[in-house]
C-alpha cells in the first residue's frame, strides 16, 4: 500500500489525498511547501531508501534542469516533483531512461486532453514550447543497482515575470492548472509507476517507437551544440533503441549519445 507522510503545504496539495487518488503501490508520497530541489532532498537520502519515494514541492527555490541550469518557477504555477526508484541493473542499463519518462509523460498528459511531443534527450514541448523538463540523477544502492531520482517539473501556468527571466518562449497548460492537484500528480504518478516498470524489465527498446512517433523535430535539419560550438549537423532521423539520437550529415547516418549537449533547430 501506498505509504503518505503529511507535511505543511499550500495550492491544495496533500499527501493523503494522492495516495488515496493513485494506483500505483509501495510509493511513499511526501508533500512540501517549499524546499530548495526535491531532487537534492532525495538524492542526500538514496543510500537509506528501502522503497520508492514521491516527493513533491509546492514551490522548488533551487530547482535545476540538465548541465546546471535553474528551473523556474512561481509557487503554485507549476507542478514541481521527484520520484527515487531503485533498479537493479548497473548504472549503464539507465541510458535511455530521459526518454522513457518523457514518453510516459506524454502518454499521461495525452490522456489528460493536453498532446505534447518530445525533444531529445528530456524535454516535453508543447506547439513547440517547453512545457515540462526532465532531469535525472543516480547514486549506487548500498545493497546493489541504482536508485535514480527522477526530477520533474510541469508548467501549469506561466507567469510573465517569469517567462522574462527564462528569456524564451515556455508552454503552460492552464487546462491542467484547473484541475484537482491531487488528481493530477495521482494520475502522473500511476502512468509513471507503470512505466518504470515496464523499462526494468525491457529498457528502453520498448519505448523507442513510441518516442520516435512523439519526436518533435523529424526530418528537420538540426545542430547538436556544446556549450555554445557546434558538434555536428544534420537532419533528425528520430533515435534508436540506445536512446541514440539518429542524425543524417553530410558524411553519412551518426549517432549521438546524450550528454550534455543540446539540439536545436538549425536556422536558415
């Protein structure tokens, strides 16, 4: 059974309620007013968890994406959380775990009336926007395999304040914002429990069709960039069943590991 401990919070979030809401077993669910990242919360943690863990923050303060970047955000705008699961495989078995959250998000957020689609390695656009982030981060497990701590955060709404500081275009889904919290992270939380299952047991092979027909930038020309040099351009050609971007340059068909770098759509 699911497990809840209660903590002070606000925007109508509460850990009772989500476990009563969510299908998903043997999750403790922890819900937070404010702390800096739940990530870094649950990752100080991971050699004493004996269960998966849920935590979810009204307001992260020190929220962070991939290569060190700030996530942003205004208290109650967005929908800001972190799952620790534990695999039992060694760390290299995880590669394409980014992209099989994000599928899982995309299938929950489909259902929701809100279609999405997805950019390599882990982020979930919206009419080209980004509407949700994914950043993961392990810690061997005392007893063995990996705990990953699966850190998310989902615009609801976008204050303009807040889209200036970003400095780009971002996608809210205010239809999702009128929605009952609880029900939403439940409804989340099930979708992903199911599907971290599902990638223990297959890796990522089983989601690779699925990502590539959610694949935001098929057949565009692209660059992949590392800290502002460009590594390599070509056209998309969606990514293989390593969670490998696929990319067709001028010398032939390359695959691209992720890592730090990112992809954009190369300007004519």
């Amino acid at each position: 059974m699911n497990h809840a401990l209660a903590a002070p919070a606000s925007a109508g979030l509460d850990a009772n309620a989500i476990a009563s809401a969510c299908g998903a077993a043997a999750i403790d669910i922890e819900v937070v007013a404010e702390t800096g990242s739940t990530n870094a919360d649950l990752l100080t943690r991971a050699a004493g968890l004996r269960r998966p863990v849920l935590r979810v923050a009204v307001h992260q303060t020190a929220g962070r994406g991939r290569a060190g970047r700030s996530w942003l955000s205004a208290p109650g705008a967005a929908l800001t959380f972190s799952l620790a699961w534990h695999f039992a495989g060694p760390l290299r078995e995880l590669a394409g775990l980014p992209l099989a959250v994000g599928v899982a998000l995309a299938d929950a957020l489909g259902a929701l009336g809100v279609p999405v689609q997805l950019k390599w390695p882990n982020d979930v656009l919206r009419d080209g926007a980004k509407l949700a982030g994914v950043l993961i981060e392990t810690q061997a497990a005392p007893g063995g395999g990996v705990w990953a701590v699966i850190g998310i955060g989902l615009n609801l709404l976008m204050p303009d304040e807040i889209e200036e500081r970003i400095g780009r275009k971002v996608a809210a889904a205010p239809w999702l914002a009128q929605m009952d919290r609880n029900a939403l992270m439940a409804q989340l939380l099930g979708v992903l429990a199911a599907n971290l299952g599902q990638f223990a047991q297959g890796g990522f092979a089983p989601f690779c069709a699925r990502w590539n027909r959610l694949h935001a930038y098929q057949g565009l020309p692209v660059v992949i960039i590392d800290r502002a040099i460009t590594l390599h351009e070509g056209v998309a050609a969606g990514v293989d069943d390593g969670a490998r971007l696929l990319l067709d340059t001028a010398g032939g068909r390359i695959a691209i590991v992720a890592g730090d770098v990112s992809l954009r759509v190369r300007e004519h």
